[in-house]
C-alpha cells in the first residue's frame, strides 16, 4: 500500500472556529441545536462516541468528493456487480477466510473456484493441480514467483546462496508487483526493452536474457500499458529452443490478471495457458475480468509438485489442520463468495457474452477516436477491451496530458503517461473498457472528447508540463 504521513500540527488540525462550521447543525440525530456544535478531530481519537448515523454523515459526505467509479476508464478493477452479489458479500464480511475449520462451507466455495479455473486452463488433470485465493493479482504474483525462486533454489543448493544470484526474465511492461517481487526476494530483474512498434516482450529476446541463474520468465496475458497479449506459446517455443541447445530448463508463469479471464471466452483457439508444458503457473484478478469487487485474486500451479511443500505452511488453527500459502493471513470471505457466485450467475456462456460485449464497446470506441483525425491508435481493444492511443505527428497545439486534464474536468478519469525504456519518447492515454461501461457511456465520451477538441487546437502549445504525476495511471 502507499506509505502516508503523520498529521502536520500546524496544517491538518483545524481551527476550533473552522471544525464548528464543518458540521451541519442537522448531523444532531434529534434537536440539531442539541448535539454536537464542532466536527471531530481528524488525526486523533475524539474524545468520546458519536451517534451512529452522524458518523456516517461525515464519511458519507467526504466521499463524496471521490471521483465517479464508473467513469473512471484508467483502472481494471470491477466496478459494478448485481445487488444479489453485493448482499452476499455483506453476509460474509465477517467470516475469516483463514479459518477453514470454522467455515468450511467458505473453504469448499474457495476449492470450487481453484477447480473450476483449473479447468478453464486446462490443467492436464484439474484434480492434481492446485492453487489459492490472494488478495488480488499482486499477492499472486509473488506466491508464483517464490516457487520459481524456491524451486531454483532446491535444484542449485550447491551454489546459492554462496556464489549465484537468482534473475527473473520479463518484458519491460510488466505490472509493478514484479518489480516488488524481485526487490524484496532479491532477485534481478532482466527486463526486456521495447522497441519500435513492439511494445511487450519479445520471445527470442527474452530466451537470450536466459542463463543457469534464471528462475523463470514471466509471460503477460494483457499488458497494462496497451492491452496486447503477449505471445505465450511463441515464448515457450523459444525457451523449448533453448533447452535444445544448452540444456537449460525455463519454466514461464503466465501473468493472466486480465487476459486469463477474457482469452477463455473470446480466444479459446489462442493457446497460452497449460496446454503448453513449459506453462509451470498461472496468476488473474478476480476483481478484474473475473467481475468481483476488488479483494480477490487466484495463483494456480500445474501439479502439486510446481508449488515446493516447504512454502505451504500447516497451521493449527482453531482446532484444525489447515494448509496455507499466502502473504497474509486474515481476510474476509466475501470476495471468494462473491467470485463464486459469479461463476455461478454466468457460467461460461455468460462469461463469453459480458467479455464480448466489452470488447465490442472498446473497438468501437476505438474506431471513433480514430475517425476524429487527430489521434492514432497503437492498440484496437481486439486483444484485452482496452486500446492505446497518442496525438498524430502534425498535432502541436496540445499532447495527450492536455486530452487527460481536460476530460477530468468532465469527470473522465483516462490516463496519459510516457512509454518505458528504449520508448519514452512515445506519451499515450489507454482507455480501460470494463463491464458497465456502456455503449451509451462510451458515445457521451466521445460527445466530450469532440467539445474539447477545438479548444484544444486553439492552444498554442501544450499545456501539460509535470508528467512523471501522470504517469502513475499506467497499473
């Protein structure tokens, strides 16, 4: 999470005269003149409790100030589920996802999930592979990536931790947690560079970065910088090439956060998942493409013995024998009811009409910014329903920070930020299509998009000079 500062005594903590005007006198649950006359301090404890519904007031009104979610085209993360969903996840709240012994009916919910993607992947035999609820992708990414470390580690016990240190191979694009991943497990991270028009790794590229320190490579099913799936099978191919000449077996775990969710039902001729042996695991979001609130993530292995027993900790918990592999410990149930649920609600079917139907509205939306005759496209949301796109080479008036800070003003949040190594001269805005993000919602973008135009090509310069802010979109 991001790290937050303290309160400033001076700046944060208001006035007594300011904190009485914060109030609205009506807050008071019966005789507005009656209750409280002053809001509460805000970076310590009040000093003593409050009605219930005045408490609300006050978070309800300050979150009020939050940008609209649905409107907010930068993030992946779900952000409409049906109400039925949402009642089942307050009956869960409460419930200890650790505690397997005390609510087995939610661990068995976990346990169908684990099998149902098993399945979707298709794993050799769904019974033998195993997997996990996470916190999110992020949390997947790291369990995958210590049983790469760790199964390096066991086979090259004769030269680590004394001589050798372990790399992990992986486009330039990759989501921040791998970044994480190879800092805080003191990994190096070999990253290849974009080039040209590639914006995502290149297999052959990546099979040259390889060496016998190399714990495995990371494939992305969906970049988040332009949507595109990376060629899995392509990859595997090369590292098969590899081991033909110098005998080094690679493993490659297949960063699915979105694409695992989408390539199942809209591309189940493309071939990137267990199909291919040297596809060792799989990471995705559920609260991305998997249509659940944000809290849920899922990392599955291909046979038990991909994920080394010495990770998986036996907890005597309450009474039970529980295995567990997980950063953290205690979180509640609901998210993995709620995915559940979800399986259950769409089935495959349904899962195929809601990706569709994504996709269909980024192409669109796509074509359209495309016929607005300023703009080219880099992606056509045909791949993930997400699409990429910078200002023509004869716009001067105004660059893509401008089209962001403008369209903010209407409440759009669509990000704008500059291309990693080897490609920072190239800046975009990326359009993140999800469920509930309509085609009616997509034509009042454009409708925006076409007003600000003219003003836009009115300026004489671009406008937008601080982008490393902007650039913090690009998860």
């Amino acid at each position: 999470m991001p790290l937050h500062r303290g309160a400033h005594p001076q700046r944060d903590e208001h006035s007594e005269e300011r904190r009485r005007l914060a109030l609205n006198p009506f807050f008071g649950e019966a005789d507005p003149t009656a209750a409280m006359n002053t809001a509460p301090p805000r970076h310590r404890l009040p000093d003593g409790p409050m009605p219930p519904l005045t408490a609300y007031r006050l978070v309800h009104d300050e979150l009020m100030l939050d940008g609209n979610s649905r409107l907010n085209l930068a993030t992946f993360v779900t952000t409409w589920m049906e109400p039925q969903a949402g009642v089942l996840m307050g009956e869960c709240q409460d419930k200890n996802m650790i505690d397997k012994d005390e609510y087995p009916r939610t661990a068995e919910l976990e346990r169908r999930c684990v099998a149902m993607l098993a399945d979707l992947w298709n794993a050799p035999d769904p019974s033998t592979a195993v997997g996990c609820s996470t916190t999110g992708s992020s949390e997947a990414c790291m369990l995958a990536g210590l049983a790469l470390k760790r199964r390096w580690a066991r086979r090259n016990a004769d030269r680590y931790p004394a001589t050798a240190r372990p790399n992990l191979v992986m486009g330039v694009n990759v989501q921040v947690c791998w970044e994480k991943f190879c800092n805080f497990w003191e990994v190096e991270a070999r990253q290849v560079p974009m080039d040209g028009e590639r914006f995502h790794l290149d297999p052959q590229a990546a099979a040259e970065l390889c060496d016998e320190n190399t714990i495995g490579v990371v494939g992305i099913l969906g970049s988040t910088f332009d949507g595109s799936y990376e060629p899995i099978a392509d990859l595997c191919a090369a590292l098969d090439a590899l081991q033909e000449r110098t005998g080094l077996d690679i493993p490659v775990h297949v960063d699915g956060a979105s694409g695992a969710m989408v390539a199942p039902f809209l591309d189940p001729d493309l071939v990137w998942d267990f199909r291919l042996p040297r596809v060792s695991s799989i990471n995705t979001s559920g609260h991305k493409y998997g249509l659940v609130y944000p809290g849920v993530g899922w990392a599955l292995w291909r046979t038990a013995d991909e994920l080394p027993e010495e990770l998986v900790f036996r907890v005597n918990y309450l009474g039970g024998d529980m295995p567990t592999f997980a950063l953290n410990f205690s979180r509640p149930g609901a998210q993995v009811v709620a995915q559940y649920y979800t399986f259950l609600r769409l089935g495959h079917d349904g899962y195929r009409a809601v990706q569709q139907a994504s996709r269909d509205v980024a192409c669109g939306l796509a074509r359209e910014v495309e016929e607005l005759g300023d703009f080219r496209l880099l992606t056509r949301g045909d791949e993930l329903p997400v699409f990429a796109f910078t200002t023509n080479p004869d716009v001067h008036a105004y660059d893509v920070f401008d089209v962001s800070r403008r369209l903010r003003e209407h409440g759009w949040l669509v990000p704008a930020y500059t291309f990693p190594a080897n490609r920072q001269d190239l800046s975009v805005l990326r359009v993140v299509c999800r469920n509930g993000f309509s085609s009616d919602l997509a034509a009042l973008l454009i409708e925006d998009l076409k007003l600000l135009l003219p003003e836009l090509r009115a300026q004489k310069h671009p406008l937008s000079h601080d982008r490393g802010v902007a650039t913090a979109f690009h998860h």
